[in-house]
C-alpha cells in the first residue's frame, strides 16, 4: 500500500498537534506532583512524617516531575523534527 508524502502543511499542523500533546502531558505531570505535594503537606499536618522526611520527599517528587518533563520536551522536539524532515 502506497501512501502519499505529507505536505508541508500537513507536517505543520502535526507538528502542532504534537505540541499540543506534549503541553497536556506537562500539565498532567504538575498535577501529579501537586497532588503529591498535597498529601505530603496532609502527612506532615497530621504528624505522620517529620519535617525532614516531608522536605525529602518534595525534593524527591519535584526531581522525578522534572525529569519526566524534559523527557516529555526532548520527544516533542525529536518527533517535531522527524516529520519536518521530508
């Protein structure tokens, strides 16, 4: 089965596309973290952990959150410039 180039306009619009994706990913990632963030904060009010453990976690949860988004970004621009290329 054949199947025709894509067009430069075509390849824009799933460039975009892509963009779109990557960005609703991110946002996905910060409310796991804000979630996250929001039951450490309940842990520590209730007693159940201590500051140190409270500040570890964060720290652990912000490093994770971001590490998944720059994998996120590099994917995007990786997919971005294979279909640009013709």
């Amino acid at each position: 089965m054949k199947v025709p180039k894509l067009s430069e306009e075509r390849r824009k619009e799933l460039t975009k596309v892509i963009k779109a994706r990557g960005e609703e990913t991110k946002v996905a990632l910060r409310n796991v973290r804000r979630e996250a963030n929001d039951k450490l904060d309940q842990l520590k009010k209730d007693g159940d952990i201590s500051e140190d453990s409270h500040h570890k976690h964060r720290e652990k949860n912000d490093d994770a959150i971001h590490e998944y988004t720059k994998q996120v970004d590099d994917l995007i621009e990786e997919k971005g410039k294979q279909i640009q290329t013709i």
